[in-house]
C-alpha cells in the first residue's frame, strides 16, 4: 500500500485556499490538484466550463417573485388578474426549483443569471486502450455557510425526540418548504382561498430570506466537503501508479461548482458523457468521507428519492468487506451529489459518504470543516476501498489469458 501521508498534507494545503464555487480560489485548487494528479502519472487536463456558482439566487428569487405576489393577490383575492399573475408565478417558481434541486437542465439560472467560469480536473488512469471505463468523482469547490446548517439543532431535536433520529434512515427534506411556498401560492390564486396564499408567502419569502443570508455568508474551509473525497482521489492515484490496473481505464474527476448544485458534473455530463456508454460505464461519488463512520449511500434526492442501485451496491459492499473496511448502510440522504447526475443519466453509479452518530456528516456547510476536524482514518478507508472497487471490476473486464479461465469475480 503506498504511503498516505501526504493526503493529510493534501487537505490542510487546499482548505487553506478560499474556494467558493466558480472562483478564483477554486481554480487554484484545480490547478494543484492536477499537477499533483500529473505526477502520480496519470494523464491531466482541466476543463474550464460555465457555471452560476450558487444556489441562493437561483431558488432565492423564484420564491422572492411568487411570495410577493402571493402577497398582492390575498389583498386582491376577488380580482382575476392579481390571482392569474400568483398563479403563474408560483407554478414557474416550483417549476425552476424542481428542476434545479433535482438535477435537470438548470434552465432558470441558465437562461436569467449570469455565469462565470468554473474548472473541472479530469485525470486518466488505468488501462487507457480499455474498453470499460471507472469514473470516479469529487469535488474541489466549498459551500458557503448559513444559519440553517447549525451543528446545535440536531443534537437539540436529539434531546427533546429520544430515539427519533436513531431510527430514521432518510435525513429530513430540507427542500420541502422551499418549492412548498410556491406551490401554495399557484393553489391559493387558483382557488381564491387566502389561508394557502398566505401561507405560501411565509414559506416562500421565508425560503428567499435563508437563501439571501447563506449567500451574504462565506465559504467554509470545506475539508470534510469535500476534500475529503479530492484526497481519496489523490490516494488512489498513488495506488494505481504503484500497481497498474489491466482491462480498465479509470477516470479520477475533481469537479468545480458542485456546491451550486452540481453545475460542474452538469457540465462534465455535456462533454464527455456520449463517449462513455452507461453498459460500459460505472460511476463512484466520493463525497464527504471524513465523518466518523465510512457509508455506502442507498439513494438520495432532495426532492424526489432515487436509489442507487442494488447490483453496484452489492458490489462495493463486498469490496469493503474483503478489503476490512467497515462500511455503514442503510441511509439515504435528502441531498443531492455529482452522483446524482450520473445516476439520472443511466449509469451503474454508487455514492460513498459518511456521518456522526447524528446520522449527518461532520461539520456540514459550518465553518469548523476545518482540516484539523477530518478523520483521516476514514479518508484512508475510503482509499482502500476504491482501491479495491478499481481492482475488482479490472479483474473481472481484463482480457483473459490463453489457457485461463473466463470466469472472473
């Protein structure tokens, strides 16, 4: 196994960088981490793309829009015009959120709000001249931080609902109320009953005030998200280097933007995506792996629940378990990863995350995702187990030898 120091070294380094998405500090983390990449061997590029680079004013101001007219049609509930303007405008509303949590097209911030760039690493590994492909994935860019992902408040619900938190599987819908409001809004104008209009309003001007103080904050450090998952990345490099792969190439990708809902991997998807045909593909999100307890994802969406699925699942579990890596299971996250986008797209796709005994990952979107705070013995499994993920399914998509068996594992 080679030597793993240097991926502690690796996370203190980049979370030092101010790394908001589609910044300049983001692509001074690309740029380090390819040339680290280059000289593990592996052959690097880093494609700039466009990106918004947030998520406050994409789902900020649709609720802004429909809250305020929700507020002027509940004045107006007997005239047409004011309700058909509250009509609408909530339908659009809940229309782009939906879109824009899920995954989709991003056509609202595509089409209304400007964009600047942001910077994807693409390193290659492995077998080159390979039929089949591994992609694996993290991110480089950090969150900013909000009120609404204080540390204290799930300990709180701990103390006041015991047991509540230890036997739910599925994190709570944080989206909920955000395409709620709209929703509400498009109802109430619809059917003139005032109690939805203004309850959509709250929830709609609400949502749009969170956003607004998330966007006014900071970014994070982001060690744990996710440098964690650049430095498993970094890891299996020096593994794959150390012991070259036959039978598979392999793709170690850092995106940018991931943090404004996946905009980096959205843009990874439109240029390299036709070239990699799902029954030949398989994805790996790495993301978040510096919590205490190592966890395979069963599915996420922070909308709409997509499972991962079983067959890949299995797979990785096994891997873990040959390669003495414990590996949480059970929880789906109402989150949403660059794995999201593979998934949606049809490929083979796991998702390898961790959390506290809260059933959250440490230190999430708070200024505490300090370097100092990250379980690098995790960081280390991590490795391990991608490793062993590479090796397994090199092992079984390798040409077989004349005289072996065609049986593989």
């Amino acid at each position: 196994m080679a030597d793993r120091t240097h991926l502690r070294q690796a996370i203190a380094h980049l979370a030092a960088i101010d790394r908001p998405s589609a910044s300049p500090g983001e692509r001074e983390a690309a740029q380090w981490i390819a040339a680290q990449l280059a000289e593990f061997g592996c052959d690097v590029r880093i494609e700039e793309e466009r990106a918004h680079g947030g998520y406050w004013f994409p789902l900020g101001v649709p609720n802004a829009l429909a809250g305020a007219a929700g507020l002027l049609a509940r004045r107006a509930v007997p005239r047409a015009g004011g309700r058909a303007l509250a009509a609408a405008l909530g339908a659009l509303a809940a229309a782009a959120i939906w879109d824009d949590v899920g995954g989709g097209k991003l056509w609202f911030r595509r089409r209304f709000l400007p964009s600047r760039p942001t910077w994807n690493v693409v390193a290659e590994t492995g077998d080159r001249q390979a039929e089949r492909t591994l992609v694996f994935v993290a991110h480089h860019d950090a969150a900013h931080w909000g009120l609404l992902f204080h540390p204290g408040v799930l300990p709180l619900v701990d103390r006041l609902f015991p047991g509540l938190l230890a036997r739910t599987n599925t994190s709570p819908p944080l989206m909920a109320p955000v395409i709620a409001g709209p929703l509400l809004i498009a109802l109430g104008a619809l059917t003139g009953r005032r109690r939805a209009l203004a309850c959509g309003s709250a929830f709609a001007l609400g949502s749009a005030a969170t956003f607004a103080e998330i966007g006014a904050r900071g970014a994070v450090p982001g060690a744990n998200d996710n440098l964690t998952g650049v430095a498993t990345l970094l890891g299996l490099a020096t593994e794959l280097a150390e012991e070259p792969l036959e039978g598979l190439r392999v793709l170690l990708v850092s995106t940018g933007s991931e943090e404004s809902f996946m905009e980096g991997m959205q843009a990874f998807a439109r240029r390299h995506f036709a070239a990699l045909p799902p029954e030949r593909t398989h994805v790996v999100c790495v993301d978040t792996v510096g919590s205490p307890q190592l966890t395979l994802i069963e599915g996420e969406g922070m909308l709409r629940m997509r499972d991962y699925p079983d067959d890949f699942k299995t797979l990785v579990a096994a891997c873990a378990q040959e390669s003495g890596v414990e590996l949480g299971r059970g929880l789906r996250f109402r989150n949403a990863t660059d794995g999201l986008i593979a998934l949606r797209a049809g490929y083979p796709t796991a998702a390898i995350g961790s959390v506290t005994e809260l059933k959250v990952p440490a230190n999430y979107h708070w200024p505490t995702d300090t370097a100092e705070n990250v379980d690098h013995d995790r960081v280390s499994d991590a490795v391990t187990l991608c490793t062993a993920i590479a090796r397994r399914l090199a092992q079984r998509y390798a040409p077989a030898s004349p005289g072996s068996s065609s049986v593989r594992a």
